[in-house]
C-alpha cells in the first residue's frame, strides 16, 4: 500500500495568521466537502507550529473521551488530564494544539468550545465535512468564540506544486502580468498541466495515487469514485423530503453541463416543477461545497449580487477531477480511453464542460462568486448574448466589471463578448477570453489568456 503523499496547501498561511492574531481568544472552524485534505493539513500544522498536540477524531474516539466531554467540563484539570492519558500527550499551557476532527460526528465537543476557550490554556481547531456540520447542531448552543473559514480543493497553484512546477507558475505569473505569450514549448508545458488538473482534480487522495503510480490514471480514477459514493451516501443520510430531489440534480450534473447553456432545466427533472421548489436542493449542494452555484445576472453591475436571478442557474461541480468520472463510467473510460483522448484533445464531446468547470472551479478557490449572462433578443427568438462568468472589481471608487469567456477549441466566435461589451461599455473594465492558445491582446481591446491563467483574475 503507497503512503498518501502530504502536499503543499495554501491554508497554512492562513492557519498561521489565525495563530498569531487570535492569541487563545478564538477556535477555528475549518469546513468543507469530504476528502479535501482537511485533517492532514491541520495535522501537518500542527506538527510545526506546537510543542505539542492532541487530535481527536470524532468518528472513532473512544467511550472515555466522549465521556469526558459530558462529565467534566466543569473540572477542566481532570479533562485535559484525560485527554493527556488517552492519547499520551503532555499538554504546554499557550503552546499546544487540541484538534477535534470530524466534530460534526459529536456535536458536544463543539458546544464545549465555549468553556475550552474561556479556559485559555491551549488552542482549538475544528474540522468537519460541511454537509454533517450544518445538521448536526440541533439542541446545541453554536460558540460565539468559534471562526469559520471554508476550504477548498487543491487549486490550480497547489497542484502545481505537487508536480514540482513552482518555476513555471512563477514564469506564467510574470506574462500575465506584462500581457506576453509564454514561450511555445514552456505554453505546451502548461497546457498540459492544465490538462492534468482537469483530469486529476484537487482531491489530495486521487493526485497521490496519480503521482504514486506514475501518472496512470487507473488508481486516480478509482479514489474519485471512493469519493462520490461518499457524496451519494451523505445525500442519503438527508432530510427526507427532498433528499430525492438533491440525488436527481446531482446525478444529472454532467447532462446539465454537457448542453450548450450548461443551465438547469427543471422540466427535464421533473415535469410541473419550479425552481422554489428546487431551492433548497441546490442551497444544499452548494453549502456542502459538492457543487458551485453560478447564478444569472439580469443587470450586469458591480453590485452583481443584487441583480441575481436564482430561477437560472448553472451547477458546477466542485472538483472538476470528480466531474470527469461521475460523467463516463469505468467501462466507457476505459474502452474509449478518455483521459488519453482529452489530453490529446481529440474528445470533442463534453470537453467543453470540463474546460468551463475547471475554469469555475479555478475562480471560486481565487475568492469569486459566480454569475453569468445571457440576453435573450425577442425578433430573433433567440439567445444572442451568452457570457460564461462576470467578475467584478469590488471597488466602490471605480467599479469595473470583467466578462470571461471560455472556450475550448481554437476556433471560436467572439460575437457574444462584442455585443455585451458593446452594451454595456461604460462598465466594462476588460473583456477576457480563456482558451488553450497562448496570450495575446487583440485589436478589440480584448485579451486572451490561456486557461492555465484563470487563477490569475
């Protein structure tokens, strides 16, 4: 059995600052979907920021320590003395760390954080998969003295950095930055490490397995399936009454996003049905972090959030690795051989999809909510502007917005992003198109950008 390799995350800076600015005062709440890699990169924090720690994963403590959670929380000498025995620690007054993995799966431990931290001995941090941390809270208090951050997959970067490609990251940055083409062999490079991260995705499990056993995607693609049978039996374990509804949309993502509108169209879910309805389904795969939402923007301004339409939207998955297997089946990537097909990029089905969530899921990790256009022209019945997302700048004294399209061929038409900057010119602060042809800055004004530079927005 290969050893899981630890990589790099971004969330250790974050964790760092938090140690230093919070000073005992505050635990920390990580959430997000299953498998991210949220344990590890606490543990490996850990590891190198304390004299000590304690980890204690809630889906296999013993009967002692769940015990001392209900028994002694007002003794907490005789609490952390049986934390110590259990798991044969010794604890350092402000220098050692108390983790409580997997809370969701005791939700007392959670509650107690208010005591612990009022305490002020150590410090706390909680780890949980979010779709069992936001049910499990009835009848506990919610601590006030508990800050919640949200934790993504491994982006674009961080599986840079599992390939050792730090230097060209830092070489794409720079020709981003002076709007330059990469040099052709180094663009093909990074074409292909785009490639891989769609294929592979930012689940820490699978891109082990993937480098373990030297770059075949066999054992990749099984952890990626360990990994929606999870998300499938985590639906299961749901509210009945829609519990039906939230495994139709997520078994129908890959149809939803193989369409040319990649929108949801609810009669093909369920005839006489309507998006109020639908509402909470896609609340909830959006706040377990399985899927992102991308929501219509009727009047594209910078207060983008304002002029949402939640009647249309798109659903994206949140790893685009997971999307490539829950769309092909084993038997069919294997006879087909589909990720030899995408990498040489001679699957012309569905590779539209998978370059748009990548890109999705590229903008979310840099902190964008997603929103996307569409114009519908009544003469000529028909959509005659569609843009795939609308950034914003967020400033309040000079507020831009950025149109991104996404294509995935090297041949395309621009006359969506032309009308829509045309339309709505005395807003636009740059149009961007992301395909897989190197940089260049066109006549229009417009600037294109090879889909590796996504995270660079």
């Amino acid at each position: 059995m290969d050893p899981e390799i630890v990589f790099k995350r971004k969330i250790t800076e974050t964790l760092f600052k938090w140690k230093q600015e919070s000073n005992g005062e505050k635990a920390l709440l990580i959430e997000g979907a299953r498998r991210i890699g949220k344990s590890t990169a606490v543990e490996q924090f850990a590891k190198n920021n304390y004299r000590s720690y304690i980890l204690i994963d809630f889906n296999k403590a013993s009967q002692t320590v769940l015990d001392a959670f209900h028994d002694h929380l007002d003794d907490l000498d005789t609490f952390f003395m049986i934390l110590s025995a259990v798991y044969g620690k010794t604890l350092y007054p402000r220098e050692s760390l108390i983790i409580f993995d997997e809370v969701q799966a005791f939700p007392k431990a959670r509650e107690s954080i208010k005591y612990l931290v009022a305490d002020g001995r150590y410090d706390y941090i909680e780890t949980g998969s979010l779709i069992s941390v936001r049910q499990n809270v009835k009848g506990i208090t919610i601590p006030s003295e508990e800050r919640k951050i949200k934790m993504h997959p491994m982006d674009f970067e961080e599986f840079a950095w599992a390939l050792g490609e730090e230097k060209l990251l830092s070489y794409i940055r720079d020709c981003y930055e002076k709007k330059v083409p990469l040099e052709r062999g180094l663009h093909q490079k990074a074409m292909m490490l785009f490639k891989q991260y769609m294929l592979v995705g930012g689940m820490p499990k699978p891109l082990s397995k993937f480098l373990t056993s030297s770059k075949q995607f066999v054992d990749c693609d099984k952890e990626k399936r360990d990994i929606l049978t999870n998300y499938r039996d985590d639906i299961g374990k749901i509210d009945s009454l829609y519990k039906a509804k939230v495994l139709s949309i997520f078994d129908q993502i890959p149809s939803f996003l193989s369409m040319h509108e990649k929108r949801v169209r609810l009669r093909n879910v369920e005839s006489d049905t309507n998006y109020p309805q639908y509402e909470e389904t896609f609340f909830w795969l959006a706040d377990s972090m399985i899927c992102n939402e991308c929501f219509s923007c009727t009047d594209p301004n910078v207060g983008l959030s304002l002029n949402e339409k939640r009647a249309a939207v798109k659903c994206y998955m949140g790893d685009t690795g997971l999307l490539v297997s829950h769309a092909f089946d084993e038997n069919e990537l294997i006879a087909e051989d589909v990720y030899a097909s995408i990498l040489s990029e001679k699957l012309s089905v569905n590779q539209g999809m998978l370059y748009e969530n990548a890109i999705a899921q590229m903008l979310v990790a840099s902190g964008h909510k997603l929103f996307f256009y569409v114009h519908y022209d009544e003469k000529k019945k028909r959509n005659d502007i569609e843009i795939d997302f609308l950034l914003s700048n967020k400033s309040k004294t000079n507020p831009k917005l950025f149109p991104v399209e996404v294509k995935s061929s090297k041949n395309y038409s621009t006359v969506s992003l032309l009308g829509f900057i045309e339309k709505y010119k005395s807003r636009i602060g740059m149009g961007y198109i992301l395909h897989p042809k190197n940089l260049y800055v066109r006549s229009d004004g417009i600037v294109a950008l090879p889909c590796y530079m996504a995270f660079l927005l």
